[in-house]
C-alpha cells in the first residue's frame, strides 16, 4: 500500500459561496456588525469592512476580499484568496490562516484514485444522468444496465444511444475488474487450502 503524502480538501474546514450568503445575512441582523462561527479550527469571527470583510481565527486576522463575475443574466461571487489573491469559491479555515486549497497544498480525494475507481466513478455518473436519482439500486454495479426501465419522457433513440455507451464502458470496467478478482479469490484459496 502507498504511504499516505497528500492532505486533501475535507482536512479541513471551509467557507464556500452558501456560507457567504448565510454571512451576509447575519451580518444584517445583528448589531454591533460582527458574526462569530464556531468552526474545527477554532471561533471565526467576521467583520464588514469597507467593500469586504475582516475574518479573524485565533487571534489572526485577514481581509476577505470579494469578486464577481457574469454569469448568465446574473452574477457570481467569488473569495479572493488573501494570499495568492486567486478567486475561489471555498476558502480553508486553519488555525491560524485562511487560504484557498492551493495555498494549502490540499487536493481533491479524486485525484488519488486508481484506474479502477476513476472508472466506477464515471459508470455511475452515467447512470445517474440517464436514470437519476430515484432509480432504486442505481449505484450497484452488480446491477446490469438491462435492468432498469427506460425514463419517462426519453426518446427511445437517445436511451439505446446513452445505455449502449454505458454498456460499452462497463464492459471494459468488468474486464479490467476481473484480475483483481480472480486473484483476491486464488489468495483465499490458497489460505483456505493451508489451515
């Protein structure tokens, strides 16, 4: 087994776009015009200060600046990192800095995956997209594509078309799968055949 080298993003704790929203609103309500958030690092507290906002960790404090970017008809925020002044839309929470995953050298669980896991993350996205969520046992692989019923409302075309790429992929999953199985199976042999 690989030794453990990389931090990754659930580490620790963080402030996304929602946060922001639910930060506004508190900092319109109460008076004095601070928030406080009890977080794993430690109190955060929150200040408006001029066209951003002053976060304080521990004693530590940083300017959260904000941004904003066109989004259709309408806007998007975004954090500026205080550090590498990057925008973001998450900032990690430390005990003594804030800063985006970058600055913190975090990574996503995803990018450590092996072949295997990548490819059953994307077999069951593809099933999400054609079925969704209210398919019961969805998310069993042990499952065939055969056994699901076509969607409300799909062409027939668009379904074979979507279930026959999906049936494609699990095919080479199952064959790339089937080592791993088969020598998991002759190791309990073998032990089995030792007692």
């Amino acid at each position: 087994m690989r030794e453990h080298t990389r931090n990754y993003t659930n580490a620790l704790p963080r402030i996304g776009l929602a946060f922001l929203g639910n930060m506004r609103r508190d900092l319109a309500n109460v008076p004095g015009g601070y928030a406080t958030y009890t977080t794993e690092s430690g109190t955060l507290w929150i200040t408006r200060n001029g066209n951003g906002y002053t976060a304080t960790i521990n004693g530590y404090s940083f300017t959260l600046s904000l941004t904003t970017t066109q989004a259709g008809y309408g806007m998007r925020h975004w954090y500026l990192c205080p550090h590498c002044h990057q925008r973001c839309a998450k900032l990690h929470i430390g005990r003594k800095d804030i800063a985006c995953r970058k600055c913190w050298g975090l990574h996503y669980a995803s990018q450590s995956e092996d072949t295997l896991a990548r490819m059953r993350r994307l077999i069951r996205s593809k099933r999400l997209a054609i079925w969704g969520y209210d398919t019961p046992d969805l998310m069993n692989l042990a499952k065939a594509p055969f056994q699901f019923a076509k969607p409300k409302g799909m062409r027939w075309e668009t379904f074979e078309r979507k279930r026959g790429q999906l049936l494609r992929l699990e095919e080479s999953y199952w064959h790339a799968f089937m080592p791993v199985v088969e020598r998991l199976a002759s190791g309990v042999y073998r032990k089995a055949n030792r007692a």
